[in-house]
C-alpha cells in the first residue's frame, strides 16, 4: 500500500508513542505536541490524516479542528479526535466541527487501526482500489504497468512512485525538497538535481505523441500535476 502521512497531535508523550508504534508499520508518522507545531508539521508536509487529542496547552484540539477546517489547504484532511473526553456533548461538538470520528481513551490498537483504514477509505477511495487514473493516464497498482491513450508506458521505479504521487494528489504543489524527502529520504546523499532529472526523464516517457504535458514547473517552489 502507498504510504500515507499520519499527524498525531498529543501532549501526553506516553500517548503519543503509543499511537505512533501502533501505526508506524503502515503509515509514516508525524508528530506534534500543540496545536501551534500542527499548523507548522501541515504547512511543510502532505499530510493525509490527523489524529487529534482534545486537551492541548494552550489551544485546545477542538479550536485546532475549527482553524484548519478554515484553512484552503487543511480543509480536506481528515481528523479524528482520540480523547479522554467522552460526554456526549463533547463528541457532539466535535463531529459538528468537521472531525470525521471520534474515539475516547483506553482504546484497543486494533479499534484504532480500523477507524483509521474506515476513515482513509471513504476519504481516499481511489488509494484502495487496484487502479488509478488521472485524464488519459490509468495505473494499474497490482501490476506497476502504467498507460496513457492506451499506450503501455515504461518508468523506472522511481519515476513510477513519482507518477503515482503526482495522480493521488493532483494539483497540489510538490517541492523538490518534499519528493527528496519521501522517495530518496533527506539522510541520503542525493542532491536536489536527482529530483528535477527523474522529473524530466518522467515528463519525457509519459508526454507521448498528441498528449499534453501534464506536470507542470512551479517557479522556484517544485512540481504539480495539472
């Protein structure tokens, strides 16, 4: 399965690790410890699910929640609250603010793994099916064979995850230091460049006859699929 970037939001350091190691072989976690650092961990990253506990310091999850359901870029991330409130009227507040679930502590690693694959399933429904397409491109997952007008197109590895990564988020920009992170990691030694040559290896594959270029340059900030 594609990896996805989990945010857990949480105060208690016990909690916080205890999510992470119970969803870490599926997902890449991030973490943040008050709303503040959230907001930061969202500006610079793809997140695709936040798991957000109520009692923060200083501003609370549910003020969090309501924030970045204001956000153009935030709006359509997924939230579920993992919380030690368990009033109705709280959970009540809390779906009606946009949280897409809401689980109260103690909770069971295996409850929360199903939340979590429910969630991601009716958000991205295109990330559990065996295809995906995006105008003329159709990927199959299974198989790794990608095509475009029906004409079977030949990737590397790299430039198929790039693809990938461009078709499940289209439109949104990605920057060069953001695709060296997720796909070489930023430890290793490759530089920026590596980025912009699978991009233009990628663009040349895929740009077949009567097609039209698909991914575009964003001046001086990195790539989107458009």
């Amino acid at each position: 399965k594609l990896m996805l970037n989990i945010l857990i939001v949480e105060d208690d350091v016990t909690i916080r690790e205890l999510l992470s190691y119970n969803l870490k072989k599926n997902f890449k976690i991030l973490e943040a410890n008050s709303a503040e650092e959230a907001m930061e961990v969202c500006e610079h990253n793809n997140i695709h699910l936040i798991l957000l506990d109520w009692m923060l310091p200083e501003m609370s999850g549910l003020s969090f929640l309501r924030t970045i359901k204001k956000q153009k870029n935030n709006l359509d991330i997924p939230v579920i609250f993992v919380t030690a409130r368990e009033d109705e009227k709280d959970k009540i507040a809390g779906l009606t603010s946009g949280a897409d679930d809401y689980i109260t502590k103690p909770f069971s690693h295996l409850e929360l793994l199903a939340r979590v694959e429910a969630v991601l399933k009716r958000t991205y429904p295109n990330l559990y099916s065996d295809n995906l397409s995006y105008e003329d491109i159709k990927i199959d997952i299974k198989s790794h064979k990608v095509y475009r007008k029906n004409n079977l197109i030949k990737l590397s590895p790299k430039e198929y995850d790039l693809l990938v990564n461009f078709v499940i988020n289209p439109k949104l920009v990605f920057s060069r230091e953001q695709l060296l992170d997720k796909f070489w990691g930023l430890e290793s030694d490759v530089e920026l460049r590596t980025v912009d040559v699978h991009i233009r290896r990628l663009r040349k594959a895929i740009n077949i006859e009567n097609c039209k270029e698909i991914i575009r340059t964003v001046r001086s900030t990195g790539y989107a699929l458009d």
